[in-house]
C-alpha cells in the first residue's frame, strides 16, 4: 500500500485551532492521508506518554509513523565523542519510535566538508553499524533506520553513498530525497528517463524488494551551486522536481513507498496533491506499460 503524507505539521494545522501533534493522525485521516513524519530535528524532546498517544491516534486513524532524527547527527566527525553522541541521538529516536509504534527513523548521515570523503563515508559506515548493535541489544531492531539522500554538496550522503550504506545490513532502508537528488544534479530531473534512472540504481543495488518498500522525501526546491537552498511549495512551478514524471513510474512498478512531502509550511495539502497525481496515474492504468517493467 502505497501511503502520503507531511513532514511535521502544516501551518493550517495550527491556524485551524489545533495545538498538539496528538491531534495530528486525526486531521490527517480527514484529509485523505496516512502517513505522519514526526519531527525530532531539532532534538528527541518528547516523553513516553506523549509519544504513546501520537501512536495510539495513529493506529485508530490507520496513519503510518515515522520519525526524523536531530538534523545535527554527525557519524562521519572528526570527532569520537561528537560520533558517540550521534550515535546516542539515533538511540533516543529509537526509543521515541517505539513509544509512538513508529516503523521507521530517518537519519542523516552526517558532514563531508573539512574531511576526506571516502574517510567520512568509512567513518560514518562504521558508526552506523555500531548504532544498529546497540538499537539491537535495546530491543530496537525492528524499527528500520533510513538514511536520507542529502541536498548539499558538502554533506556526506549522495545517492551512491546512501545505497552503498544500506547494502551494510537488509534492514536499512534509503530515505530518497528527490529535492535532495534533483539540487545536488543542479536540476537533474526533468523527465521521466531521469526518475527512472534514479530507481533502476537502487534496484540495481538494494533489490526490487527494498526499492518497491522506499522511504521517499519529496518536494521543489530551490538550489545553488552549493546544493539545497530551500524546500518550495509544489505550486511554485518555478522550481523542480516535478512529481508526475514519477508518479507514473510508482504505479508501473508496483512500488509501495512511503511518500512524505517536505513542503515549506504547506506540506499536508500538498502531500494530498501528490496523492490526487498518483491516483490520476493509477486510474489511468500506468500508461507507461509499454516499458515492460514486470515484475
């Protein structure tokens, strides 16, 4: 089942009255979504009870959970205690995860910008793998850890980097954040070959199984030439990517990703656009079968 939904809460939540993201699956399952990224990106900063009624409204309102990891994880540091702690922080967003019956985290990987990349990249691998024998000693191993595509040039986490990660253990999952793909390509999805490229290569590293079950971030962004500037509305059709081109292609390979929008402030309502452009593909039939996707 393929599933939408926003990263945090859109600022209509709010103006619409609500206070708590405890009221959060509830709106959304009133709008037509099922799927809610909790944010703890700015720190792990919410207590078990809080985190079990977030989880039980979730379940009632058939709302997939996840959660995203402190934006300030950095497993690839220079620095031993600023790695442990890293790892510290992906434990506690376990533990939030589990409180809330969340499936999956969302981690970013870390900083590549005062080091050798491929030291960076060996560090961090290390460092994750160490975070996931302890999650595992905490009874934490059912919760899938994602680690996202990354927007800026200097930021450890390309696509070959993020796939070559996850080929370290079957339960890590990439978070492919096609804004992230599209800044640090200096605008490098246009057309549908462009999408299908970018799933040809994850299949080609993960198996079909683990592109078909993808963490997806999506939205427009504006970028430089250092990569990310911002996220944009998806009404803002100045800016890529554009969401149709993949859409089709989801539906042709029978994906079931879950598909998180990262909107700037609008991120509900246009989840729900993304969800009403994939149903226009999937009502159509997948007019791109002639490609012979089969499986």
């Amino acid at each position: 089942m393929i599933r939408f939904g926003p990263s945090g809460n859109s600022e209509s939540f709010y103006e619409q009255g609500n206070k708590s993201s405890v009221q959060m699956p509830g709106w959304l399952n009133r709008m037509g979504l099922n799927a809610y990224e909790y944010q703890c990106s700015r720190g792990v900063n919410i207590d078990e009870a809080v985190a079990g009624r977030i989880g039980e409204q979730a379940a009632i309102n058939d709302v997939f959970l996840s959660v995203h990891a402190p934006y300030y994880i950095n497993l690839a540091s220079p620095e031993e205690e600023k790695r442990n702690n890293s790892i510290n922080y992906i434990i506690d967003t376990m533990k939030a995860a589990k409180w809330m019956g969340a499936k999956r985290i969302v981690v970013h990987t870390g900083s590549c910008g005062k080091v050798d990349r491929k030291w960076a990249f060996n560090t961090a691998s290390a460092a994750l793998m160490e975070a996931i024998r302890q999650c595992d000693r905490l009874g934490l191993g059912d919760i899938a850890i994602c680690p996202e595509v990354l927007g800026k040039m200097n930021q450890l986490g390309n696509l070959d980097e993020i796939l070559e990660m996850c080929r370290l253990d079957e339960r890590l999952i990439p978070t492919i954040d096609f804004a992230h793909l599209h800044a640090r390509g200096m605008g490098c999805l246009n057309t549908s070959d462009d999408f299908e490229g970018v799933l040809n290569k994850i299949e080609a590293a993960l198996g079909y199984q683990r592109l078909k079950h993808i963490h997806i971030h999506f939205s427009r962004v504006e970028f430089t030439a250092g990569g990310e500037k911002r996220h944009c509305c998806y009404d803002d059709v100045r800016f890529g990517p554009d969401f149709e081109f993949l859409a089709e292609l989801l539906y042709i390979k029978r994906m079931e990703p879950v598909i998180i929008c990262e909107s700037r402030g609008s991120m509900a309502e246009d989840a729900l656009k993304l969800k009403n452009i994939y149903e226009k593909h999937a009502a159509r039939g997948g007019i791109g079968c002639e490609k012979g996707f089969d499986h």
